[in-house]
C-alpha cells in the first residue's frame, strides 16, 4: 500500500512513514480475534488502544492514513493554521504563507507518533494495511488474509461532500483533505459552506492577507448556533472584511486557466464571482465504500451505519462508532463512542450514547461554544425552563484585555435549579465550556455554580454571575419578607 500526502517534503515523508509505511507487511492473522477494529481515525484508535489495553486480542484495519481526518485534515492542522492566524491579527503583520504551512505539516508531524503503526503494534495489536471487506458477520477480509472475531466495530468516519453543483468537480475545489497541501496563499478565496470548518478556515484566510467570501444557503452563519451567536460572528467578520453572502444557491463552478467562478443566485438575482481558489466545507458524507456490509448484514444510509442506542448495527456483533455514524461529529464524541462499544461488544454492558452530554466550540475569533439545551428547545418548554443571559462587556477581564464581544448564557429548570444547556462566545469560550458539560453531565444546580470560587479575573466567571442571577430570582418577595422579620427580631436582643 502506497500513500502520498502533498508536498512530498521531509514532514510529510515522515508523517507517511510513522502512519502508513510502504515497507509494511500485514501480519498473520490469528484464530479468532476478541475484536476486529476497521478504520484507525480517532474511535477506531481510543477503541483499538483500550481494548487491547484490557487484555483483548484486537486487529486494526485501515486504508490509508492512521490517525484518520482529526490528525492528517481536521483538528491538527486546522489548529494551528488557526494560531498562526490569530497571531498574524494580534501583531498586525502579514506571514510568509509558505512558511506558515512548513511549520503546520511540521508540527502535524511531530504529533504523529501518537497514532503510528509502531506504536499500536507496540500495544500488542495486529495493524492491517489496506481494504477491508466484510465477507460474513463474523469476518472480514484484508489483502487476502481473512480475520475472523466475536465482534467488530465500523470506525471508518467521514469526507468531506461535494454539493451536486455542476461544474465544481471540474473546477478542482479545496475541500479539507487537500487545503492543508497549500503551498502559495490564494489573492481571494471563495468558502462555499458557513458552518465551523468553513468559518474557521474563512478567517484564518483574510487574517492573512486573502481576500475571503463566504456563501451560505442560511440566513446566518453557523447555523447550529443560537442566531444571536451567529450574529456576533457576523459583525467581526464583516469588520475583518469577509464578504458574507447568505440566504444564496451556488448554481455553477468553472475552472478557466488559473482562475475559478461560481456563479450564484440569491434575492438580487445570479452573479458570477471570480477567485482563485474555492474551499468546499458544506458537509460530510459517510466513508461505506468497499466495505461489503451487505453481506455482514449491517444496514446503512445516506448518513451512515444504522445503530441502536448502544452502538450496535442491525448484525448483532458488529458495533459502530466516530463519525459513520453519529451527528456529532466531534473528535471528543468518537472517543466518547469508542469507550462505549469497549463496554457493550466486549464486557455485555448497556452504555446508551442518549447519555451522553455533547458540549462543542467553533474555533473563530471570538469561539463559540455550547453544551445541551438550545435557545430554541428552552423557548419550546415555556416557562419550565428560565434563561440567563450575561455580556462580556460585563466581566473586567474581557473588559482588561479588550475581548468584550460577545456573551454567555444559560438554561436552568425553574422547579429543580439544575442546568440544561450553556452557550458562550468569548475569545475563551471553547475552554470555559468544560465547565458547564461538567455540571449538565452530573446534574448539579446553579447553587451548585454559584457555590464554587472562580479564580478573579477570569472570563470563566461570568458563570458565577449568572448563577448570581439565578439566586436573585429565588429570593422570591415571600422569602425576602421572612428574612425581614428574622432580621428585625434579630436587632432587638
């Protein structure tokens, strides 16, 4: 198996050669394996490595890149294209681009030995090289060499999608698994798609120095958010100088020499804009492709593997995990998942995913995170659910280091006080987050909030506040009345 990532320059030579080494060669499978693991992106990886880790005879499958899209075209190299990003804003200066993408293949390649075949084979796991076929429920096939198992789990994840627009395959568009091959920063760039990839990419590009227009069929960006969210993005990206086109249909693509169009059609009609490059980010679709689960028989749909609540597929001993199943398609949820197949396919457990608390984070300037109940779902429960909301212009440390847009808020039951939701946007919002999913997951009250000393100052605190917020309305006027009374017997002793 061969495996070429763009430029061929020594980080990449060396990422390839710690991930998919050509020199490989399968090893000779055993009898029967407690658990076949196919694909190596992150659920593959937590499930292999913790299986194993217990004392499982484990077999790992993958087709191309260990470590799958969070490592090699997702969260590594995004993160710190980001912070290059932000630095080039916070200093005012523009970077050498070429330079800027040798230091993310450098740095994604120093992460590397985390997934690598050495060390996964180091764990006591036979790593397999190339296409996996299931040719029955209880094997698959790899290069010729059949692994038989009790169970295994699907962890082959998710590409990006191309929109049936015509002409966009013939326009050679970026999507995230080839974006990060950039050597020469495009003069203009077109990102077809606002949600978190697509944002996140979009003002990184204008932060250094590209001119940057997004189109996006909603009427807002990152249309996951809380529209008020979505509005705040929108108000730095506008002063940034993104040009946001919303509420519109990219009808066309073309390619004509270097240069690229889409054509468009919103509420002024169709027009046609010129760039040099276009970045899909509108999507996902699952990786099912060559893997036979027809005759595993395990069902599947345009968005991926069928499962129960326990992450088992329509054959009882095959489980899924990570992306090709789930709508969460988080590097932090495939962990969460792996960690449930390891319990129900192998120890008989009856781990449910509707028990797990899902928090998020878009990483732009400023991030915005969320965790549980939306602005949405709190508004259909009426007056079961109160909401508390707090600025950041409110909390001296966005106030001190100038990081005063945007907000935070929470959903709180009015009969018990316990936490249902938080959303955040704050220039640290992605980790102030951890602390709301703490108290959802645990089922704590705002009292609960209130009650812990945050360190001063901290942009954290503005949870405080709002618990603060939350125990003012409890000290209801019967209440008030009776501290009154309390006090004043109190006075005359």
């Amino acid at each position: 198996m061969t495996v070429v990532v763009y430029p061929e320059d020594k980080y990449n030579q060396e990422l390839v050669n710690m991930l998919a080494p050509a020199s490989w060669t399968n090893p000779e499978p055993i009898g029967r394996y407690n658990l076949v693991v196919v694909g190596a992106g992150p659920a593959g990886l937590v499930a292999a490595a913790g299986a194993a880790g217990l004392g499982a005879k484990v077999a790992l499958v993958e087709r191309h890149l260990m470590g799958g899209d969070c490592l090699n075209y997702g969260c590594v190299p995004s993160k710190a294209l980001l912070k290059a990003a932000h630095k080039a804003h916070d200093s005012g200066t523009t970077p050498d681009f070429t330079k800027v993408m040798a230091d993310l293949r450098q740095k994604r390649c120093g992460l590397a030995h985390h997934d690598s075949v050495e060390r996964f084979t180091g764990l006591g796991i036979d790593v397999f090289l190339g296409d996996g076929s299931f040719i029955s429920q209880d094997c698959i096939e790899v290069g010729g060499k059949k692994l038989n198992f009790h169970r295994a789990v699907i962890t082959t994840g998710a590409r990006a999608a191309l929109p049936p627009i015509p002409g966009l395959v013939e326009a050679e568009p970026l999507i995230n698994e080839t974006l990060f091959s950039l050597e020469q920063m495009p003069r203009h760039l077109i990102v077809i798609g606002a949600g978190p990839i697509g944002c996140e990419m979009a003002q990184s590009f204008r932060r250094f120095g590209a001119e940057v227009t997004i189109i996006e069929m909603a009427d807002r960006l990152v249309p996951i958010e809380d529209p008020d969210a979505s509005a705040v993005l929108k108000t730095q990206f506008e002063k940034e100088g993104i040009e946001l086109i919303l509420s519109a249909e990219v009808v066309r693509a073309d390619k004509s020499g270097r240069h690229k169009t889409v054509t468009l059609k919103d509420g002024d009609g169709e027009r046609v804009i010129e760039a040099d490059e276009i970045l899909v980010a509108a999507g996902r679709i699952p990786n099912i492709e060559g893997l036979n689960l027809e005759a595993a028989g395990v069902d599947y749909h345009r968005r991926g593997v069928t499962v129960n609540e326990r992450l088992q597929t329509t054959s009882p001993k095959i489980y899924a995990a990570g992306d090709i199943c789930s709508p969460f398609q988080f590097t932090h949820s495939a962990d969460a998942m792996a960690k449930i197949v390891i319990q129900n396919a192998l120890f008989f457990g009856a781990k449910k995913t509707s028990a797990l608390v899902m928090p998020w984070a878009t990483y732009t300037s400023p991030e915005i995170a969320h965790v549980g109940m939306t602005a949405k779902e709190a508004g259909e429960k009426g007056d079961a659910v109160i909401t508390y909301s707090a600025d950041m212009s409110e909390i001296d440390r966005a106030v001190l280091e100038e990081e005063t847009a945007g907000f935070a808020r929470v959903h709180v039951e009015r009969s018990s006080g316990r936490l249902l939701g938080a959303t955040m946007v704050s220039s640290h919002a992605g980790e102030s987050i951890g602390e709301m999913a703490l108290a959802i997951t645990s089922g704590l009250k705002m009292s609960h909030i209130g009650a812990t000393i945050h360190p001063y100052p901290t942009q954290a605190e503005i949870w405080k506040r709002l618990a603060n917020a939350h125990l003012k309305t409890s000290f209801t006027p019967r209440i008030a009345g009776i501290f009154k009374i309390f006090l004043q017997l109190f006075s005359r002793k």
